[in-house]
C-alpha cells in the first residue's frame, strides 16, 4: 500500500512541533506496512527532504522571502492580518498542483490522502483523475469555518467532496457539517496523543480498562489546569471568571501558554482578584516539555472551557483532552463542537454548557469533595481512550478504509 499524504504544514526538521498528530499518525501507517510521502509546502525556500524515514515534498509558490504563507501559524490567520498574502493562494495551488502530478507519476501512490481539503482538494484533483488514484479529504473544521466568510467557498468544496471516493472528518461534529454540505458517507477520525504516556500495550488494546494509577493527590489546594493558546475559542475568560465562586484556600487556577489574549486576561485575572476569597490564578507563560510534564504531575483536573467564539469556530475535537486523560487527569470540558466525542458526561469527564463559570465552579467543587467520583472518572477516562482514540485503532481503520477503495477501484478497472 503506497500512499500520498497533502497538507499545508510538515515539520521542516527534526526537533520542529508542528503537527505533532499528523507526523505521528503517519510514523504509525509507515509502522503498519503503508509507504508513504508528503506534499507540502516550501517555507522561505525549503528543498524536499526527509523526516523519520519519510520523505517530504516541499513545492515552491514564491520568492524564498515570501514563503510563509504556512507554517508557525494558520494561514487564514495569516491572510486575515496580511490581506496581501491572498495573492499567494493562486500560485500555490498552481504549483501544488504540478508537484502532486510530477510525484504521482513518479511514485504511482494507490491512495491521495488530502488534509484541509479546501484549497488541497484542488492540488490532488489533477493527479487523482490523470492516474486514476483513489482520492481520500481529510477535514479538521477549519476549512468548513470558511463559508461562512466566504461564500464562494462553500461550490468548490460540495464539488471536491463529490470527486472523493472517502471522506475523513475529526470528530462527529465537523461530520454533521460535511454532511450538512453534501450527504456523503463520513469516516471518523480522530487524533490519538502524541504524548509519550503509559505503557506501549495500550496501542494492542491489551492494556486492561482498570486505571493504571490512582487520581493525583490532592496535597493542599486542588490544582486546575489549563494548556492551550489564549485565544476566544478556548474561553479562559469564563475560567478566570470561575475563580470568583472557588474558595482561595482550597483553589489554585494554573494558566499555561500565550496568545494574542494574554495581556487581557492577566488584567481580567488582576481584577477578579481583588474580589474577597477568589481562587488564586497563574500564568506560567509557554513552559518546556519538562515542566509542562510537571504541571500535569501535580494538577488534580484538567479543564477546557471552549466556546463557539464570535467567528464561529470552536474545538473541531480537543486533543488534549485526550492527553490529560492519558496522564491520569479527570476532564471538565464544555458541551461544545467535538469535544463530547472525547468527554462523555459522567463516563469520562464532566461537560458543562458554554460561557458558565457557575457551572465550571460547580464541577471542579464536586471533584474536590469526591475521591470516589475522580476514580470512577479516570477509569472512564482509561477506557474511552482504549476503545476509540489508540494510534492502533485509529490507523487500523485508515488503513481499512485504503483498502476498501483501492480494491473498488480494481473491480472498476477489471470491468472496463
């Protein structure tokens, strides 16, 4: 099985953090026997070249100077507050599209697997028609955030979908949007973590349903922690609001990261402050992976207060959730976007509605006061990880899903 993996962003060396998920679900197809490469981008000038034994196409689409359209941040956020960056969408869809050709011809991939469909859809299309190879779209919700800005987006996409032979979506929600878009069968497919967690038998499903450690002691004030970038879709705001109804001496709120929010949220945290008895809040700025591992070592409940924000972009999942939960931390998330795929409410976390400190307040109360609710949580928690969002399971039925239309286009060929 050979397969041809399009997205916008590859990591460009070794040590580089952008998309952790997708380098690691490709080091577990490449794992499971399917020989893979990458198409992506250049940035300012970068040659193809080769990471964990896979090699990496970079196209070029401009000047070295003014390739960073991707990379290091989305490039709708990028086109958002450089409008000119727009003029770079037609040769990069030109020269991804060339590329994809040149490679398909060369490599002969049974499956084109395209994440972000909108524009990459198109780069695939050319090559997937002139070779006759499969066409798999991966949608992550960013790209269905689009028609609502963009109306003419939302032709090209229903097209692009109708030309896939399978359809790939994060979580049920960005699913019921696909499908919204154009009744189409809809595979789910979630991300695992890409944490080095626990023990390498969960990937078999060996690893039994029972928690392989007790909730993290409560020593002093229960910890609440936060990871994430401050921006509106997380809804730290009503986090920090939170702090107001959570007793000082029994609370502590741990704010990890950075983003264009923080130096309003420190002022709004200064100022919740000042009201009598609020739970201390800290921001601990962007941390290394040593003491990020520590702040979850010795927090005693993960949250993530998301929201449908003012765009109307939310979770398209909540990866790290599902890493929290591999780290032995019970989940208060909100009832928001893809998240409830990973929190199932009294099974495996706590879900609360959106934009409610009240309620935010109230669940991590009811975590503190119960020992026996934080172990019945993490053993959910365990499970629900083991059952649906194991790197084994999820490539597992990737690879399926090659075969099944690999095999649907050799019947078709056999008949023609």
């Amino acid at each position: 099985m050979k397969v041809l993996v399009i997205g916008s962003v590859y990591p460009r060396f070794h040590e580089d953090a952008e998309v952790p998920w997708l380098r690691t679900s490709i080091a577990h197809l490449k794992q499971a026997g399917v020989e893979i490469q990458v198409l992506a981008p250049a940035y300012k000038g970068l040659k193809s070249h080769e990471i964990d034994g896979v090699k990496v196409n970079r196209f070029r689409y401009a000047p070295a100077g003014w390739e960073f359209l991707t990379h290091e941040e989305g490039a709708p956020s990028k086109m958002a507050s450089k409008p000119w960056l727009q003029l770079l969408a037609i040769p990069y869809i030109i020269s991804g599209f060339f590329k994809c050709i040149k490679i398909c011809r060369k490599f002969r991939p049974d499956v084109i697997h395209a994440h972000w469909p909108f524009p990459h859809a198109y780069i695939a299309l050319g090559a997937a028609k002139l070779f006759r190879i499969p066409l798999v779209l991966n949608f992550h919700g960013a790209e269905l955030l689009l028609i609502r800005k963009k109306k003419w987006v939302k032709p090209l996409l229903k097209f692009a979908i109708g030309q896939a032979q399978a359809v790939f979506a994060n979580s049920s929600f960005t699913a019921g949007k696909i499908k919204a878009l154009r009744n189409v069968d809809v595979e789910w497919s979630p991300y695992g973590t890409t944490l080095d967690t626990k023990d390498e038998r969960r990937e078999t499903g060996e690893i039994s349903a029972e928690p392989t450690q007790a909730p993290h002691p409560i020593n002093g004030k229960f910890k609440i922690l936060f990871v994430g970038r401050h921006i509106e879709r997380k809804g730290i705001c009503y986090l920090i609001e939170a702090a107001k109804y959570l007793p000082r001496d029994q609370f502590e709120i741990r704010i990890v990261g950075v983003g264009d929010l923080t130096d309003k949220l420190k002022k709004q945290a200064a100022e919740v402050s000042t009201t009598p008895d609020a739970a201390n809040i800290i921001f601990t700025g962007k941390l290394s992976p040593e003491e990020l591992a520590n702040e979850y070592k010795t927090a005693n409940v993960f949250t993530l207060p998301a929201i449908v924000d003012s765009k109307g972009d939310t979770e398209g999942l909540g990866v790290v959730l599902i890493e929290a939960m591999e780290l032995g931390l019970p989940v208060v998330a909100s009832n928001v976007g893809g998240i409830p795929d990973v929190v199932v409410d009294g099974v495996s976390g706590i879900l609360v509605p959106e934009k409610d400190p009240q309620a935010l307040a109230n669940a991590y109360k009811r975590l503190a006061a119960g020992p026996e609710l934080l172990k019945q949580l993490l053993t959910g928690a365990q499970k629900r990880i083991r059952d649906c969002f194991t790197w084994g399971k999820i490539v597992e039925r990737q690879i399926a899903v090659y075969e099944k239309i690999k095999n649907k286009k050799k019947l078709t060929n056999s008949q023609t």
